[in-house]
C-alpha cells in the first residue's frame, strides 16, 4: 500500500497554467493557443496523465494587457498552484520572468521567440516564430522590389511591434534602405489621416503596419486618401476585427507569416481542433506552436517527476533544455542552450479577399 501523502499526490491533479487575450483586439493571438494547449493536455490525459495523474489547464484572459498578464500569473501560481505555464502576451513575459525564477515556476512563450527573450532568467523559454524573422522578410521584400521610400506605423505600446520594427529598419540599413519614416501610436487610435497625410507627402512607396485590428482601419482610411503605396503587415491580419475594419482596402497586402508543414500529423491535429472549436484554426503561428510547446512541456514533465509525484522544476528546466531534433507540428524542434527555439521562421504571403497565400 502507498503512504498516504503518495496516494494522495497520485490522486491531485497537476495543474497547468495559460494566460494570453481571449479579448479585445489581440483576441486573434489567444482564442485558439487555448484550445491547442487544451488538444495536447487532452492526449495526454487519454494515455495516463503524468506518472498517472491527471492535468488540468487553469486559463486566465489578459486582453494582451502587461499589467494584467503580471496578474494573471499571480493568480495562477499562488492561488492555482501552477508550476508551469504558457503566457501569449509579451510583455507580461518580460515583466514575469524575474518573479518566475524567485517562484521556481517555468513559463514558455509559445507566440514570440527572439534574443531578448532567451536573455531572461533561465525560467523563461520560448517555442515560437523566430521574432526577427519577421521584419528580416519584409526588409528583404521590399528592397527586391526596390521600393526606396518605406514608412511605418507601429503600436508603439506593444514591444513586441518595437522589436519587430526595429528588425525591420536593421536590415533595411543593412540593404541600403536607410531612410524609414516610423510612427508609433496607441492602441485605441482610430484617425490615423495626420500620420497618412505626411506618409503620402513625403512619397513613401512601402507602408508597414505593425498592430493588431485598428491597424485594418489605417489601411482603409491611407487608400482613403489616395496612397497607392504597397502594404506590408503581420500575421494579425488574419483577425477578423482586423479584415472587418480594412475591407478590400487590404487586397494586395504582403504579410509576413508562417504555415505548418502539411504533415499527416498536422491534418489529424487540425481535424481534432475543428471537431473540438467548430472551425479550422484563425492564425496557425499562434496555434501550432502553442499545442507543440504544451506536448513538450508535459513531456519533459513526465522526466521530472519525483518520487512523492511531484514535479522537480530544477529537472524539469534541464529536460526542457535538452529537447533535440523532436518532430512537432512545427516541424523538427531543438531546444539552443539559452532555452530559445529559432527554427521556426516566417515567409511572405499574399492577402486576398480574407485568404494568404504563399509567394514563391
């Protein structure tokens, strides 16, 4: 017979957290990274859980909201009991990962993965589309196209945006293309025609929107006024906030963006997702790797576990460490040694009517 403080860890759960936007503009980012962190919790449980107990995921919504993401772990570790979570919202990693040392609690980011964030406290990973990669792409379009005069507007209170833009502007120097007019704005902005007005004045022939919905509004609202300039963006165009609010204004749009490989394993996850949300998933980038970095997860989990069923974050960290060559949705993942996974880049896409498709 088990001692009782065993079986009675045998029997709890192991509780994992999450915590991203399930509302508001960024909702497109977290609506679905839930449910495939939910798919792979799912598979796990159906095969035995970890070491025979079962996982339950403990969600919180920050509304990609830094402060409130810094409450939502709060929650999740010391009300929940989380040991291990995923968080969506960047910069409630950066404002987290000192606190999630202290607190001996891991947190993957499964939506961004640059050098910043493998420069956090070793706590801190990240199994995403590398960030750089985003702005190399569009810098490297739009100096094939030799387009000359590139302006920028940015949601200057998302870092991540920052970041991009500035991987944007490095690599356009780096091609020559030096002279960039950025603007940053807020979230809430809806009149974007001062900043649109100067951008059409000065003859800027590439215009980047680095946002998430409003940024459709300032699409629309620049061909309003008559810009022909070609449109560069992300990967939130596929929200459907951002689409609504950019109507056709946003045909022809490049996109820097990411699809999984088209693998049997991919097929049967996405069958299992539609079955499960009632639709295919909006954005792959924040899906795929949300449900790839669940399963490593619980993976290198079930290699920490102890012998009164507890999970040895210590070990838990190093088995993280030690992900190599494992074939994900993603395709073939490894773990570099400051705990970040770059191979995971983006390409550039043609939008279309609500549709991206691949440019050769």
């Amino acid at each position: 017979m088990l001692p009782g403080n065993v079986a009675q860890a045998e029997d709890t759960p192991i509780k994992v957290g999450w915590s991203g936007p399930l509302s508001g503009n960024s909702a497109v980012l977290g609506i679905d990274s839930v449910q495939a962190a939910q798919i792979a919790i799912d598979e796990f449980n159906d095969v035995g859980g970890i070491g025979g107990r079962k996982i339950v995921l403990v969600s919180e919504d920050d509304q990609y909201n830094t402060a409130k993401a810094v409450t939502a772990y709060t929650k999740l570790v010391t009300l929940d009991g989380t040991k291990a979570l995923l968080m969506s919202t960047y910069g409630g990693v950066f404002a987290t990962a000192k606190k999630a040392l202290q607190d001996n609690v891991i947190i993957i980011d499964p939506l961004d993965c640059n050098n910043a964030i493998a420069e956090l406290p070793e706590n801190t990973f990240c199994i995403a589309t590398e960030s750089e990669s985003i702005g190399r792409i569009l810098a490297e379009d739009i100096s094939s196209k030799k387009l000359s005069t590139v302006g920028v507007i940015y949601d200057e209170s998302n870092p991540f945006m920052g970041l991009v833009n500035d991987s944007l502007k490095h690599r356009l120097k780096e091609l020559g293309v030096d002279v960039v007019f950025d603007q940053g704005v807020t979230p809430d902005t809806t009149d974007f025609k001062s900043i649109l007005v100067k951008f059409k004045w000065q003859k800027v022939n590439a215009l980047v929107f680095f946002g998430h919905d409003p940024m459709g509004g300032a699409m629309k609202q620049a061909r309003g006024i008559g810009s022909d300039s070609q449109f560069y963006t992300v990967g939130t165009i596929t929200s459907p906030g951002y689409q609504n609010l950019a109507g056709e204004s946003a045909n022809g749009s490049l996109v820097a963006y990411w699809e999984a490989p088209q693998t049997d394993a991919y097929k049967e996850f996405i069958s299992k997702f539609t079955l499960k949300v009632g639709r295919p998933p909006i954005l792959e980038l924040a899906t795929i790797p949300s449900y790839d970095s669940m399963k490593i997860l619980l993976t290198a989990m079930g290699k920490s576990v102890t012998k009164n069923s507890g999970v040895d974050i210590s070990v838990l960290r190093q088995n993280l460490l030690k992900t190599t060559n494992y074939i994900g949705l993603s395709g073939s993942l490894t773990m570099d040694s400051d705990g970040a996974v770059r191979s995971i880049r983006e390409k550039i896409y043609k939008y279309e009517n609500g549709k991206l498709k691949g440019v050769a």
